[in-house]
C-alpha cells in the first residue's frame, strides 16, 4: 500500500497480490441403470444390466451385476431411483424396504419404504447419501426387504466429490 495524496488528504493504492492458479479436478462418476421389469426377493440385491455415462475409474460397475465399486478412498455422493410393485401372490398389506448396502452393511440415511395394499399398487423408490470409501475397493449393492416385488426404471449414479483428509 502506499499514499499516493498527501499526508492531509490520503489517497491509498493497494496492490493485491495474485496467488498460484488453481486447477479444476475432472469429475469421476458412473451410471448403472435396468429398465425392463425384474424380479426382486426378500434379502436380494437389485442388478443393474446397462451402464449409461461414465468418466475416470474411480467409480466401476460389470454389466448384468449387482456391485458398483468404487476404486479410490474418498467421499462419494450416490443417489438411486426406480419403481416397485409387490409380487403377484403376496400377503398385504406389504411392506418392501430398498436400502443401500456399503461393504455388507447398510448405509445410514439411504433407504426408503412403502406398504403396499395391492398387487396393483406401484411406488417411486429414490434416496440421495454421501458415503465415504475409508480404503480400496468399496462396494455398493441395492437390497430389497420385506418380500417378493418386482422393479423396473431404476438407475444409481456413484459420483467422487472429494478426497479423504
């Protein structure tokens, strides 16, 4: 800084100094989704058949599979979407839970509910959770519980928002 008036009537220039310029990570993501209808049983894992965009290699999925695996320790922000409805033959009122599974165990915060009346009764499945990859690989599966359904429509997008402190 310096005084560019007089000492009565100052007049500052401040000069600012540029710092180092920052660089953008690429983002990292996959799409696993399945449109036809497929079934679901009690205690089993959804598969997603197709893989839609996708970029990097810190998040993978095999077609036909049930496991999407991240690579890389970090925080990832998953999200899922699809549409239940009950077996033909099942007992009601009906109770199917969808929850995301990491490693084995569920994933606080991701799961979602619906009492079915009637074998035609439909319900919209969608959750949003941030997880965190503590190390290499981790996996995440779907499970449904509660009884026999059937889905259809659904996709799970894996994306890496950041590293692990």
């Amino acid at each position: 800084m310096t005084n560019q008036g007089t000492p009565q009537a100052a007049v500052f220039d401040f000069v600012i100094p540029q710092g180092p310029t920052g660089t953008v990570p690429t983002p990292e993501f996959l799409t696993a989704y399945s449109t036809p209808s497929q079934p679901g049983t009690d205690g089993g894992n959804l598969i997603f058949d197709q893989n839609g965009l996708s970029q990097g290699t810190a998040v993978t999925h095999a077609t036909n599979s049930d496991q999407v695996v991240l690579n890389d320790p970090g925080f990832y922000t998953v999200s899922f979407h699809g549409t239940v409805a009950p077996a033909d033959g099942g007992n009601f009122p009906l109770s199917i839970v969808l929850s995301l599974q990491q490693d084995g165990n569920p994933v606080p915060g991701a799961n979602v509910r619906n009492n079915f009346q009637t074998n035609l009764d439909t319900a919209t499945y969608a959750f949003t959770q941030t997880v965190q990859a503590v190390s290499a690989p981790s996996t995440l599966t779907v499970e449904g519980q509660g009884g026999n359904f059937t889905y259809s429509n659904i996709a799970l997008t894996a994306r890496k928002v950041g590293d692990n402190p």
